[in-house]
C-alpha cells in the first residue's frame, strides 16, 4: 500500500473516532446538560481535538519528533482554524437563519461544519504538523 493512501486511511480512522467523540459530546451537552450550541461545539472540539492529535502523532504518521511542544501547537492552531469553519456553519445556520433545533444545530455543527473543517484540518496536519 502507498504511503498516501496509508495515510489517508489512518487519518480517516482517527478522524471518524475523534468525530464520534466530538458528535457524542456535543449531543449530550446540547441536549440533557442544556448548554448553548457555541458552548457545547467548542466543549466537543477540545476532546475531539485531543483524541485526533494522539491518534495522528502515534499513528497515522509515527513521527517521533510530533511529540513535542510545537508541533502539538501547530495541530491545535490549524484544528482551531477548523473549529472555527464549525463555529461559523453553527452560527450562521442557528443565529442567522433562525434554525434553532437540535437537529439543526446537529447538521450544521457536526456534519456540515465538520466535513468542511475536516478538508482544512488534513491539509494543515499533513502539511504543517507531520510533514516528512
């Protein structure tokens, strides 16, 4: 198997976990804890944020020196940028359009806003945080 498609798979795996741990905390805060959407997003995003880092830094791309401090800033910089592509997919749809269910705010957060994120956030790790 190629590098890049090792990659991309290892990437995907780590992704689809950290989403699930993202969309599941997300759920639960938005729902039976009651927070505001921009609260519980940002609240998901760090864990997601955390389980996506050790899963690529371990990994997708085995890199020894993805252990220390800079590259852990630079992950969570351009997971930032992601976050916000998030953020502003949530706040566009719930404040701007006026889509304040749960299940808008689902969509918009977790599934629009994070597949857009997510073409950011493989760009800036593979190219930022573990290049060769």
């Amino acid at each position: 198997m190629s590098t890049d498609r090792r990659e991309l798979i290892g990437f995907a795996a780590v992704g689809l976990l950290a989403y699930a741990v993202d969309l599941t905390l997300f759920t639960s805060l938005r729902g039976p804890a009651a927070l505001d959407p921009l609260t519980a997003k940002s609240l998901s995003f760090v864990a997601g944020c955390t389980v996506a880092y050790l899963g690529n830094a371990r990994g997708t791309y085995r890199r020894a020196h993805a252990t220390g401090v800079r590259p852990y800033a630079i992950f969570v910089a351009v997971n930032l940028a992601g976050a916000l592509v998030q953020l502003l997919c949530l706040a566009v749809s719930h404040y701007g359009l006026g889509l304040t269910s749960q299940r808008a705010d689902t969509v918009s957060g977790a599934i629009v806003g994070m597949a857009l994120g997510t073409v950011l956030r493989f760009w800036g790790t593979r190219t930022l945080v573990f290049r060769a």
